[in-house]
C-alpha cells in the first residue's frame, strides 16, 4: 500500500460494513482529514449531507456492480469541488468484501466548460447580430463546422446537415461556383490575403439568399497545402445590390452588363435577376437640363 499511498490519485478501501481500512494521502487531504480521523469511520459519517445522494450508488457496487459518477463535494474551508468517483467492488470467491473508491478531482475541467460555453454562447450572439454564420473547414478531409446560428439562417435544423464541404458546395449557386472557385484558389495559392467572395446560398425551403462568403486559412501542411480554415457567411438580403467587392464589366457604349456565361444584358435585367433591389426610372437634373434646357423650370407655360 505504500506506493499507493503517495499516488496524485485518490484512493480508499472501505470494508463490507462501510468501514473505512484504507485511504492514501491525496484521498485524506482531499477531505482534510488526518489518517487517524479516517480510519474506523463509516461512509455516512465522511459524506454527511451528501451521503442520502451517494447510497444509490454505494449499494450498487456493495451488490457488486462498478459505479461512475459526477458528484459535487465540499471542501474543508467550504468551497464546492467537482469530481468524478469510481465505485469499485473488491470480490473474494465470488463475495464482496469491500469496495475500492477512487476519486478524480474535476473542479478545474469543469470551470474551463462552463468558461467555454460561456465563450460558445457569446459567439453565437455576436454572430446573431450581425446575421453572420460561422464555419471550421478541415480542407484536406472535407469536414465542416457549422455554427448553430448558419444552420438556422438558412432554415436548417442540425440534424439537416452533414458536416461536409459537399454538403455546403450542394447549397452554392451553380452560377457562382466558378466565382467561388477562383477565390478560393487565389487565397490557397497565397496570391490573397483571405478569401471572400459573394455569392447565393439555397434555403431549406428551396429560395435563394445573397450571402458574403469571408475565411482564412489558419493551418497549412508542412508541404505549405490548405489544412484548417476559418470564416462566416453573411446574410446580404438587405443589401440594395449584391455585386459587392465584384468586378463587374459594362460596356462603354451601351452600359449592358456582360454575364459570367458571355452574354450581354441591360442592367435591369442583370440586378433584377441577381438581387433585392427594384428600379424606378426617372431622369435626373443634369440630364433634364441638357435635353430640355429651361422650357420646363419655373413658371414658363408651355
């Protein structure tokens, strides 16, 4: 017993009638308890208030089951602790004798959980907000992090979603997945800083929304190849136009707008079919007065 006595690990033996025998020095600090006060004592008197909570599981294992479980423990100067103990029952032919119990203090995982969560949370918020979704791409293995909130903008549930680039790729409009191509190539090149690239994304209920597209790449292979990247989508249905940071060419004579495909079209026709926005034509003061001079200001009559 000595080895396990100086142990990191909490351990203590306690007989078939719940008689402590055993308990090494991490086990003893851990209740503030010198061996003297240990041994001899029964479980109930150790665990006190807590003891009514433990039983279910104490009697378990005197039956001769293991048991793990969570459990909060005051300390001795009255600060509650996290651990996870193990209910071990030690077997004699075939008969419990006793059972083993170790105890793993957890206090300081569980504070960085509730920390993380915390962090989760607020993200998530800020993400909100801004109608921004967030995403974690493993490039080399297709698998992607969706954040809640860039499930549910699109009117996703989790469970609607594979954690793939297929299924992201599925989702971009075929029109504007050479336009995303490009800019992922340019960025995975080094020839940009980031990625970004706007572009449509089809909602679960089949329409499509205008979407800015925004990562980096945080991790490369030891080859200088794309592993890990990080970025958000933003929802840009409210943006009155959805050519945003895009070259678009128009001509110089007639002002159509040249499409990805070669063809030309005017310019309503190109936003009309590419974004929110809606057109009032009208004639602005400039031109008024170069074609029709002052025969239409003031009170001149006609």
């Amino acid at each position: 017993m000595d080895l396990v006595d100086h142990l990191d690990a909490m351990v203590a033996f306690w007989n078939i009638d719940e008689v402590c025998v055993f308990a090494n020095q991490a086990y003893l600090a851990w209740f503030g308890k010198t061996r003297e006060q240990m041994i001899g004592i029964t479980l109930e008197q150790l665990l006190g208030p807590i003891y009514p909570q433990n039983l279910p599981y104490i009697r378990a294992a005197y039956a001769g089951q293991v048991q793990v479980f969570e459990r909060e423990i005051p300390s001795p100067d009255g600060r509650i602790r996290q651990s996870i103990a193990t209910y071990t029952p030690h077997v004699v032919a075939g008969e419990v004798r006793g059972i083993f119990v170790h105890v793993a203090d957890v206090t300081s995982l569980k504070t960085l959980e509730r920390e993380l969560r915390r962090s989760e949370e607020r993200l998530e918020l800020v993400l909100a907000a801004t109608a921004a979704g967030a995403w974690d791409w493993n490039v080399q293995t297709g698998e992607v992090y969706f954040s809640a909130y860039w499930i549910t903008s699109l009117g996703y549930a989790a469970s609607d979603v594979p954690r793939t680039a297929q299924f992201w790729e599925s989702l971009v409009h075929p029109d504007d997945m050479p336009r995303v191509r490009r800019a992922l190539e340019e960025h995975f090149s080094g020839r940009s800083a980031g990625y970004e690239c706007v572009n449509r994304l089809r909602r679960k209920d089949g329409t499509w929304r205008w979407n800015l597209d925004r990562g980096r790449v945080v991790e490369r292979t030891d080859s200088g190849e794309p592993l890990r990247m990080l970025g958000t989508d933003s929802d840009l249905s409210d943006q009155h136009w959805s050519g945003l940071r895009e070259l678009i060419p128009i001509c110089a004579g007639c002002k159509k707008i040249r499409r990805d495909d070669g063809v030309w079209e005017s310019i309503e026709a190109h936003f009309g079919a590419d974004s929110l926005a809606q057109f009032s034509h009208g004639i602005c003061t400039v031109c008024m007065a170069k074609y029709y001079g002052d025969t239409l200001g003031g009170n001149e009559a006609p």
